[in-house]
C-alpha cells in the first residue's frame, strides 16, 4: 500500500496552504519509462471516476487506476536531500532488499519526476 511519512504529511499540508490549494487532494502518479525505469509526480487535483481515494495522515490522496500497481509500497517522505535542501522523495521498497529513493525534482507539490 501507499504510505506517506509524518513529515511529508505536514509538507503537503503546509504546502496546500501556502497555494491556496487547502482542501484539495493531493494526485500521486508514476509511469513507467522506456529504460523500465518508474518515474513518480504528484500535485493537487479534484477526485476523478476510478480514482483510489486514501486518507494518508490527514492528506487526502488520490491515485489514477494505472498508477495504482506502481505505486503499491511505495513511501512518499520529505527529507533533507543535501544541507539545506528539502525535497520529497518516493521510495519503492522491495521486499528483498533496501528501499530505493527517488527524489522528487520539484521541490514542491506541483509536480514532480
């Protein structure tokens, strides 16, 4: 299932507020690439027909049938990329092994890759 840290709940949360998204949901994607390769986005959106509605931490979520399958086990956090620069990252965990983060290129919740 899809997880969403305690801090990348407040991030959003936060997020929301700053762009006057408050209330809104928050989309999750990711589509897999020529090189096989998952690439992850996400902002805020309005409920559509199939969607898979999540109540994660306080953040409404909000995941698109064919994202559904790979975003299962994946966790969103936001986290200190290097000092001074936060980011949210998408970390799919493989039950054999060590979670694999992917950092989120936007800084933000309007997007990401």
């Amino acid at each position: 299932m899809f997880t969403v840290t305690p801090t990348a709940s407040q991030e959003i949360l936060a997020a929301a507020a700053r762009s006057d998204a408050a209330g809104m949901a928050l989309r999750v994607a990711a589509r897999q690439v020529a090189d096989g390769s998952v690439e992850y986005g996400m902002g805020f959106d309005e409920p559509r027909e199939g969607d898979m509605p999540l109540q994660l931490r306080g953040v409404d979520v909000l995941i698109a049938p064919p994202s559904q399958p790979m975003l299962q086990d994946v966790v969103l956090d936001f986290v200190e990329i290097e000092p001074g620069s936060f980011n949210f990252i998408f970390m799919p965990v493989d039950a054999a092994s060590e979670p694999q983060a992917k950092a989120c290129g936007s800084g933000g919740c309007s997007g990401c890759s």
